[in-house]
C-alpha cells in the first residue's frame, strides 16, 4: 500500500474530514498538524508543498509520490488506485 501523509492543521474541518475518509477506509495514514509544528518544520513543510505546486492551503495530502490539496475523496480514490 501507498505511503500516506496528511499536513493538516489542528483546527480546520476539512483537514478532520480528510483524517477520517482515511480512517473510515481503514487506510494507515501520518498526520502532521503544521500549526503545531516549530518554525523550522514549518518552513520545511511549506517549501515541500509549493515544490509540489500547491498553493501552500490545508490540508495538503502525499499519497505515494503523488500530491493532493484539500478535501477531495474522487482524487484519493484515483492517487490509491494509480499503480
């Protein structure tokens, strides 16, 4: 199975939704809060999103080598699937 990561922030819906689409599917997942992160994991956090070209919003979901942002099942679907 494809390695998941979730950067998420601790206070937003859409980032809880993301968590649980993952969790009702039973699919193993890491979930970083980068609101709770210090500066420099920040930092680092952000450069990796925008070098994935996104736009720097939460949440922000590695699936494998690919990338997704914001709450979107169809593209999890299709990012777990794609071989």
């Amino acid at each position: 199975m494809k390695k998941v990561t979730i950067y998420a922030l601790s206070t937003c819906l859409w980032c809880r939704k993301t968590k649980k689409y993952f969790e009702d599917r039973k699919i193993p997942f890491e979930a970083i809060d980068y609101d709770k992160q210090d500066e420099a994991a920040q930092e680092a956090m952000m450069a990796e999103m925008k070098a994935a070209g996104a736009s720097g919003s939460f949440p922000f979901v590695k699936i494998g080598s690919a990338c997704a942002q914001g709450y979107d099942p169809a593209e999890f679907e299709r990012l777990l699937a794609e071989k």
